[in-house]
C-alpha cells in the first residue's frame, strides 16, 4: 500500500498505524501523529488503520521562536 | 527586587520568555537561558526523519534545563493547520500552553487576525490556555480578550526584524484599555532599550529569540536583555516622571553665586 509519509510517497506493508511507524523506525513514544492534517491522540494508534493515499504527518519537538 | 506575577495559573519572577531557535550551539542555547534566568521557554514541531530520533538531542537539552516549555505553532497558514499543531503539541510537550501563530502574509510573517481569532475560539473550546501572537490592533486583542485569553502577545515589530517598538502608541492603548489583561510583546526586539521600553510602557513581559540567539556573545546579550526588563519593570512601578516642554534646573536656584544676581542694594542706602 502507498501512502504519504511527511511529504514522501512510502510503500508499507501494514495499514496498521504502530506497525507502519514501527516499520519505518520512528520512536513511537516521541513523536505525534496527524493523517489527513487531522490528529490523530496516542490512545487512538491501537485501532487506527491508514488506507492507501493517506497523508502522515509525523512530528517532533524541535527548537522555536 | 521580587515581583513574582501569574500566567494561567503559573507564577513566574522572570518576565522574560526566551525562543530556543537559531543559536550557534545547543551548549550556548542552554548557558543562555540559564543566564537569562527566563523561566518560560519557547519550542516547536516539524517533521522530522527516523534517523533524528524525535528530535531528541536538543529536546532533552531543552527539557533538562527545567523551563517551562510555550510550544509554538509558527508556520501554520490557516486555523484548521494551527488547531491540528496545537493538538499535537500538547501531546507531546504535555502541555495546556500554545503560543497561536498563525501568519497571512508571507514577507513581513504578520499575523492573520480572521484565522487568528477563529484559532483562538476553537482551541479554547478544546482547554487551551491560548498565546496568542498578533499585530498591535486594540479591535483585535479586545476580541481575543473577550474569547477568553488572559495573555495577548502583540508584536513589537515583524519577527526577526529587530526593529524595536515601531508603534509604541498601540501598546500603550492596549495597555490603558485591556488593564487586566496579561500583555507580553513578542517579535521585533532588537535591543535591551527595546525591551526596556516595552516594560517602561507597562508591558507584562517580553519574548526574545533571534536578538539573542544571533548576538556575536548570545550569553552576554542573554544576561543584557534580563537586566533591561528588569529596569523597566521596576521603572514603571516607580512611576516616571512627568515631560516637561521648557528646561526645569533641577539644583535649586535660591543663593546662586556670582553670575545671575545684581548686587543688592542696603537698606541703609535707599
């Protein structure tokens, strides 16, 4: 399945959302999630399965004004 | 001098936020802050690849400092992106506090005022205790204040610019008409006169990143810009003096010698 992985199309091999993020080696518990500019809370990532398209954004902190 | 004041429920003494971006070095960030002795500090989110593991360097230097962190939402065009941002800070900053940056137009970053209150509105809705950063308009800040934010952060001058207080008149409007409202001007700061006169005009507090951070001694510059809000603070609860159009001699004239007087005549002689 492709979807969109903060601006770059990704081929994944699960529509499960942990097992996507684990599966690209993001470090689940520092970062946060938005498919479709929508948020999307931790407590939702057991049952959130991503369709074919969608658009992840996954964030982490950095330094700011 | 102790001047402890409140921000949503926090008391703070340092009434100087720092913004955490553009330093030379995380080690010269850190000695910064810790210098400026700012208790509140400001960070973001951005994408960011597997390999930068979460950003973790720098947000363990910024965590293990032991500011408070004020997540931004800068870059956010519209209310729908800031609402999104800010949902997903709080997440991850574990953190009620957003500083609401919504920009409309692209070569000056000014704030979009329609985004910017429907933003407001919306976050409020969710527990947010909202930052708003704006232009100096009174119309503007008066509708944030009545949607329920206790802190308004007017601009100083377009961020980065380091062009100090370009109208300092709208500042002292918002002061006189929004009296209880916690005021903290944010961008533009170039100088610790600036700050300094900010403070002078009552402001609660200033916001400071790029004046530091590209300061050829960012510590030094730290440590500056604390002690000019300081001064101003403390030069507003004096109460300054009043402006006079003509001179004032402020040593008394009474028994000036040689130059001034005639000689006076004896009573004897007339």
């Amino acid at each position: 399945m492709r979807i969109v992985v903060n601006g770059d199309q990704t081929e994944v091999g699960s529509e499960e959302l942990i097992a996507i993020l684990q599966s690209l080696e993001f470090e689940c518990d520092k970062v946060v999630v938005a498919v479709n500019q929508q948020f999307v809370a931790r407590e939702q990532w057991p049952n959130y399965c991503v369709r074919s398209g969608d658009e992840l954004d996954i964030l982490s902190p950095i330094e700011g004004g | 001098m102790s001047d402890p004041w409140n921000v949503y429920g926090t008391t703070l003494e340092s009434r100087l936020f720092l913004g955490t971006a553009r330093y030379p070095s995380p080690a010269i960030m850190e000695e910064a802050i810790l210098r400026s002795g700012a208790e509140v500090v400001t960070t973001s989110l951005r994408r960011q690849s597997p390999e930068a593991q979460g950003g973790k360097s720098i947000w363990n230097r910024i965590s293990s400092i032991g500011c408070r962190v004020l997540p931004n939402t800068a870059g956010c065009r519209s209310a729908k992106d800031a609402v999104t941002l800010a949902q997903m800070s709080r997440e991850i900053f574990e953190t009620n506090w957003i500083k609401l940056e919504v920009t409309g137009d692209e070569y000056n970053l000014q704030p979009d005022p329609y985004e910017l209150v429907t933003a407001t509105e919306q976050l409020i809705h969710l527990g947010f205790d909202v930052f708003p950063y704006t232009t100096e308009d009174l119309v503007v800040c008066q509708r944030l204040h009545e949607l329920g934010c206790d802190v308004i952060m007017p601009w100083g001058a377009p961020i980065g610019t380091g062009k100090g207080l370009t109208n300092p008149y709208a500042l002292e409007t918002l002061r006189d008409r929004l009296p209880n409202t916690t005021l903290l001007v944010d961008a533009g700061i170039g100088l610790p006169s600036h700050a300094a006169k900010a403070m002078e005009l009552g402001i609660d507090g200033v916001l400071i990143n790029t004046a530091v951070a590209t300061a050829d001694d960012p510590v030094s510059m730290a440590l500056a810009m604390s002690n000019a809000v300081q001064a101003g603070r403390l030069a507003y609860l004096a109460g300054p003096m009043a402006q006079s159009e003509t001179a004032q001699a402020s040593t008394p004239i009474v028994g000036t010698p040689f130059w001034h007087s005639q000689p006076r005549e004896k009573a004897s002689e007339s």
